[in-house]
C-alpha cells in the first residue's frame, strides 16, 4: 500500500506543478464569468444557461486533464527512464499501474473540486440560493465516471505506441460515448437484424459515462436529486469498470519485457 | 599451491541463464542475447562486468531486476529468484543516464523512493541527509531536479541506489557522459561504498577505473562469459594492463574489428 500511495503523491505533485490545470480553469474561469457578465432582456433563466455552459466547459476540461494526464504516465516513466530504477525496488507491475491510477484519479478529484466550488459560487451568485447536496452527488458521479476515463487511457498507454494517439482515441472514445450511448438502443431497435444485435451489444459494453453527465439535469433544472438506490449501484458500475480496465491493463503490462 | 575454497554463499547468483529475443520482423529468426551464463558475486566484492556493446552485460542486469524474463535458467539475488519483488529488498540500482522526475527536488525524489522501502519516518530524513552528503548534493537538496547538471543528475541517481543502505548495488555504466571531475567524483563514491563493505556490481566501459576499482570482473562476448576472476591474475597472466587483456580475451584485433563493422550484427538489448 505504501509503494501505491508514493507513487500516487508523484503523480498528484506533478499536475500541481504542471501548468496545465491553471490554464484550463482560467479558461473555463473566463469564458463563464464573460457569459455571466451578459444579461439579455433581464432574462430570468439566463442563470440556467450559465450554469449549462459552465458545466460543459467543466466536462471537456476534466476530460483533457484525466487523458493528458494519465496517457502520459507510463511513457514519460519509460521515455525518462525512471521506469527503471522504480521497477528495481520492491515495487510490482500491479502496484505501479495502481499508483498511476490512483494518482491521476484523486488528481481529476482535486481539479473538479475547484471546478465545482467556482460553479457553485458563480451560480449562488445569480440565483441567490445554493443547493449543496446537488453539486455534490453530481461531482461524485463525475469523479466516479473519470475512474473510467481514467482506467481506459491507463490501459491505451500500454496498448498504443504514442502518447499522442493514446490521448487523442481516448478522447475520441470518451466524446463518443457521451455523445452517442444514449441513443444506442433506440439505433438498435431500429435496425434489427445481425446490425442491431451488434449496436446493442455495444451499447451494453460500453461504459455509461452519459448517467454522470446527465447529473447536469437536478444542477440545472432542479430535478428531483437520484436517492440511493439509483447513486449507488451507478457507484458500483464505475467502480467495476475502471477495475475491470486495470486488470486488462495488468495482464498486459505484467509480462511485457522492459529493455534498458 | 593451495585453491581458495568460498563458504560464504553468493549474494548474486545465475545458473546457465539463456535469454533470447525473437526479432519483431516476419522470419526475422532469434538472437540469442545470453547463452548459459554462470555468475557468482560474494559479500563485500566490487565486481566488474565487462563487454563490448552488445554482450549481454545489460540483458544480464535487466533478467536481475525482474524487467526480462530468462528464457531458461535462474538468477537469484540473496538466494531470493529474481521473479519475486522482495528478492530487490535489498539492492540498490542505478541505470545508465536517467532523467528522474524533473518536477521534483532532490529530497523530494528520495522521500519518494524511501516510502516505496516502507523506511519509517524518523529514519527516512536522517537516511535522505546521509546520502544527499554522500553524494555532495546537500546544498542542493531543495533545488528541482531539472535545474542539475548531468554530473548531478548521475550523483542524485546513486543517491536513490543508496536510500534503502543496499547491501547490493547493481550499477550499469555509472560514469557514462559525465566529464572528468563527475567522473572521479562517482569513482571517489564507489570507492567509499567498497571500503564499508558494500557489495559492487558494476558495468563499464571505463578499464582504467575497473582496474582500480573492482576485485574481480567478467568478461562478456556475444552472450557467453569469456572470462572471470582476479583483476590481479587477469592482468598477471596476459602480463598488460587490464585494458590489453580485455581485447584480446574478447579476440579483438583490428582485422576482426573491421570486419565487425562491415557487418554489423543486431542489438537485442
């Protein structure tokens, strides 16, 4: 547990120091202080949009830290050669793949916390009342569904040859889910066939990153918040998902001759 | 004449270790890069490992830190296979020209490497203050990584090697690209680390340093021990220094070495 949490704290002080965060807060910062700026008609809703707007900017902006982020571990090891004298303590494959991810996971928590608190304010601001509980579960179910992000660029950093083209496909996949899994079994039942056997199957493989994003829904037109026994088993499902990434990343990793 | 007769077990051990690697390449066949390598390296022993590039020296270090698997054979450290995480307890490793995490200081990187050897925490700073003496980089122990110079970048490198007071230390070519006085500076640690009583295992491409360092060494050639023993006797029998002996154990003349070059043979590792 040791050797998992030193590693963990290298990654965590690396994303401090790194000036990548910054750079995408003040962004994120920027873009909906200058929407909030703006009021059209004394339009009462406009806190809405605000907070629609913000909460994308948020998703896109913790997608881009967990991939570049994550992608970048194991390469920057090898490519630095750090790998090296880290292996050659008693350190195991597993322990440092969990290290990473951990790592990178409570790095994505502290970048959404900011994230969320700078929500909460700005949004407090216009509507003069703030909802805590909401911003709560629905930071935890985003913190949950970047366990998975997460697990996924872990597993392409030892699949792809490049961090580049590891960044960019998980990227590529995490958008696409959010974009289209909703939508998949609907496709499927249209389709039929051998065609819509496979839509569906992948519609059941893919992980629900959408149940996360669709917390956007009681943030912003205050909906009834999901009680338990819906939080709880989506908990479970990221929980599973990310531990089912890791341990395809391990099997990988576990055999894999590393070359001086 | 009366043969010298160890008792004591050897700290670092392979018995007929093989390592192939089969070339990535359609029909590219496989390069035997070890070929049954039998070592022995006894407490308290500087030990030299010598070969031209492409010998083996490096695939052999790899098979002993766990980062290659043997193809058939055994190597074991502290009688522990070489398989099994505890089996490094007790080592401390430097490889050849490594960037470490340039975000960090340098106590930083060892606090770091301390914690992985689960070294308490009372412990764990006096043991950061020795080594960063040791190895001259106390003044800048709260300096970033990435403002070092090579020459500190190597001494910070034998720093983390030394943080868990190994009882072996596994170094592959440790004065590699550094100038003179970075040179004689890691020479000058070695030689303090032998003479507590350190185990040494080292490559180099630097003779003249293995001369005065190390007891014994092993010569390596295309995978195979060529040679092993007593610096002294190596050097007594060829009647050279250990730089002459070493080409021409390895049947190096500059024939052959043209001939090398004409058809230069893959690296496996």
């Amino acid at each position: 547990m040791n050797a998992i949490w030193a590693i963990a704290i290298v990654v965590l002080k690396e994303m401090i120091r790194r000036k990548d965060f910054y750079v995408l807060f003040i962004i994120t910062a920027l873009i909906t202080l200058v929407m909030g700026s703006i009021n059209i008609f004394n339009d009462q809703s406009i806190a809405g949009y605000l907070k629609e707007l913000a909460l994308l900017l948020i998703w896109v902006c913790s997608l881009v830290i967990a991939i570049a982020t994550t992608a970048r571990q194991l390469y920057a090891e090898k490519e630095n050669r750090t790998i090296f004298p880290l292996l050659a303590k008693p350190v195991s494959r597993a322990q440092l793949l969990l290290g990473k991810f951990f790592g990178c996971w409570l790095a994505c928590g502290g970048a959404l916390l900011v994230f969320y608190l700078f929500l909460a304010i700005v949004a407090a601001s216009r509507e003069h009342s703030l909802d805590v509980g909401s911003y709560v579960i629905a930071m935890l179910l985003h913190w949950s569904a970047l366990a998975v992000v997460v697990g996924m660029a872990l597993l392409g950093s030892i699949v792809f040859a490049a961090p580049s083209s590891n960044g960019t496909i998980c990227f590529i996949v995490a958008v696409a889910i959010l974009w289209l899994e909703r939508h998949l079994n609907t496709v499927a039942l249209q389709t039929g066939g051998i065609l819509g056997t496979i839509t569906y199957l992948v519609y059941f493989i893919t992980p629900r990153l959408d149940w996360a994003f669709d917390a956007r829904e009681f943030l912003i037109f205050h909906d009834p918040m999901p009680g338990f026994t819906v939080l709880g088993p989506a908990l479970l499902f990221y929980a599973a998902y990310a531990s089912m990434l890791l341990l395809t990343a391990w099997v990988l990793f576990r055999r894999r001759a590393l070359n001086t | 004449m009366c043969a010298v007769i160890r008792i004591v077990e050897p700290i670092l051990k392979t018995e007929n270790l093989r390592v192939e690697f089969r070339s990535k390449e359609v029909g590219g066949g496989v390069k035997v890069a070890l070929n049954g390598l039998n070592l022995a390296v006894y407490p308290g022993e500087t030990f030299g490992f010598l070969g031209p590039n492409g010998a083996g020296k490096t695939t052999t270090m790899n098979v002993l830190l766990g980062f290659v698997n043997a193809t058939s054979g055994d190597a074991f450290l502290f009688g522990q296979n070489v398989r099994e995480p505890i089996a490094r307890q007790r080592i401390g490793y430097l490889p050849e020209l490594t960037y470490y995490y340039k975000f960090l200081t340098a106590e930083e990187l060892l606090r770091f490497y301390a914690r992985i050897f689960n070294i308490p925490k009372s412990e764990r700073e006096q043991r950061i203050d020795a080594v960063l003496k040791l190895v001259e980089l106390d003044h800048a122990r709260k300096r970033q990584i990435k403002t070092y110079s090579k020459g500190m970048q190597q001494r910070v490198g034998l720093a983390q090697a030394l943080i868990n007071n190994p009882d072996l230390l596994i170094l592959d070519e440790p004065t590699s690209g550094l100038d003179p006085i970075g040179r004689m500076k890691v020479r000058e640690i070695i030689q303090r680390l032998k003479n507590e009583g350190k185990t040494v295992f080292f490559s180099s491409h630097e003779l003249g340093e293995v001369e005065t360092i190390c007891d014994r060494v092993a010569i390596l050639h295309q995978g195979e021990l060529k040679r092993e023993g007593q610096v002294s006797d190596i050097v007594r029998e060829y009647n050279c220094d250990l730089e002459q002996a070493f080409l021409r154990i390895i049947g190096h003349t500059p024939q052959s070495a043209a001939a090398a070059e004409a058809n230069p043979q893959p690296q496996a590792a």
